[in-house]
C-alpha cells in the first residue's frame, strides 16, 4: 500500500508545524509510508518503540502513526500531558468494530494496512489539525449505536459541540472563551463524558443523533 506511486497528495512544501512520527511500524510499512508522508510535504521521523517519542514531543502538533495493538502506551502518553500528541493507530482491517476499538483507545484517527495512500495522508492532515477523518459506513454505523434520552448541556456545552462539528479547533474555542489550552481540553473531557463518548468523535455523532448540534436544540 504505502509507498506506490500515483499518490494525489504529490510533491508538496513541506508543512511547517506538524510532524508525524512512525511508531513501532515494520521497517518496510515504515519505509513506504515516509516516502509517501515525504512526497506530501510532511516532516516524518521514525522510532522504534513509545518510550523513544519524548525527543519530538516538541513539535505542535505530533502525530504518532501506531500499531492498534499499542495504543494503549500512547494513550498513557497523552493522558500525561503531552501537547498536541495525537494518534492515528493502523489496523489489520478495516471493520466498523475496528475503527471502533481504535476511538475508544484514545485515537484521533485510524486507517487499515490496505488504505490507499491518497486516504493515509488525509487521515494523518485531519488527525493533525484535531479531527477525525472516518470512512462513511463507519461513520453511519457509529452513530446509530446510541439511542435513549440526551444528556442535559448547558447552553455554551453546545455552542462548544457546534463549533467543533463546524471544524473549529480546541485552541479557537479557548482564546474565544478565555480559558487556557489545556483547561478547555478539560471541559471538554466532562462534556464528553456527560455524552457517554470517550473522545471527540464519539461526543460528536452522539451530539448530532441527539439533536444538541442543532441552533435551537435545549
């Protein structure tokens, strides 16, 4: 998959904040995946394991390309305080329970081994700008998977959800609201969990089925 020419994404300039770093990935996945990460402008740095990413903690944002198997290590990461470190976790196939085990272990986004390059590279440019990238089946199916009664949000929880269903970032939302980074990843943490969603995308999809992303939503 990775590494085959035809790729949209071409020769590009680089992109000077993200960085993507290639996790514990066998040498040959790795190889093809940075020629193609490279060829659309993205700085790509390999490591072998978890443990070796503090070194370019750094770069905002990082994302880290892992098997789903560790995961769970780089989720500990985060929860650690690790910036802007997000995870896009590759999958040996690409079923709805797949992607679906990828969001509850803390990914931002995730592809299977058989992705077309073109698809990899759009995952890992959302995944850096704090969104989740799903295939459409997998997106539906997500979504009808919670039913019940809405959880009570106060007016501004929602405007928060919109804005970030709209495309707004957790910085935006901070410097609009006067909280700070890493407090307003906080609230939005109790907000989430209020949903029943572990992560941004889940919250999201639980929102819409709800209703609470619409203006007139109580």
């Amino acid at each position: 998959m990775p590494g085959t020419a035809g790729t949209s994404a071409g020769a590009a300039r680089p992109d000077p904040g993200a960085v993507v770093a290639l996790v514990g990935l066998s040498p040959v996945f790795a190889h093809g995946l940075r020629l193609g990460f490279t060829s659309a402008g993205l700085q790509c740095s390999a490591v072998a394991a978890v443990g070796d990413l503090p070194p370019l903690l750094d770069a905002d944002p990082l994302v880290a390309v892992v098997p789903h198997a560790d995961g769970a290590a780089l989720a500990s990461l985060q929860l650690q305080g690790a910036g802007r470190l997000h995870s896009v976790h590759v999958l040996p196939e690409g079923s709805v329970q797949a992607y679906t085990d990828a969001l509850r272990a803390g990914a931002t986004g995730a592809f299977s081994t058989d992705a077309e390059l073109d698809h990899v590279v759009r995952v890992v440019r959302s995944a850096a700008a704090g969104q989740t990238l799903l295939p459409l089946r997998v997106a539906q199916a997500l979504s009808r998977r919670r039913a019940g009664s809405p959880p009570q949000l106060q007016r501004h929880e929602r405007q928060y959800l919109r804005r970030l269903a709209d495309g707004g970032t957790v910085a935006g939302l901070a410097r609009s609201a006067g909280y700070s980074e890493r407090e307003m990843y906080r609230l939005l943490s109790a907000v989430y969990g209020r949903l029943g969603a572990t992560n941004r995308t889940e919250a999201l999809l639980l929102a819409e089925r709800w209703g609470l992303l619409d203006e007139e939503a109580r």
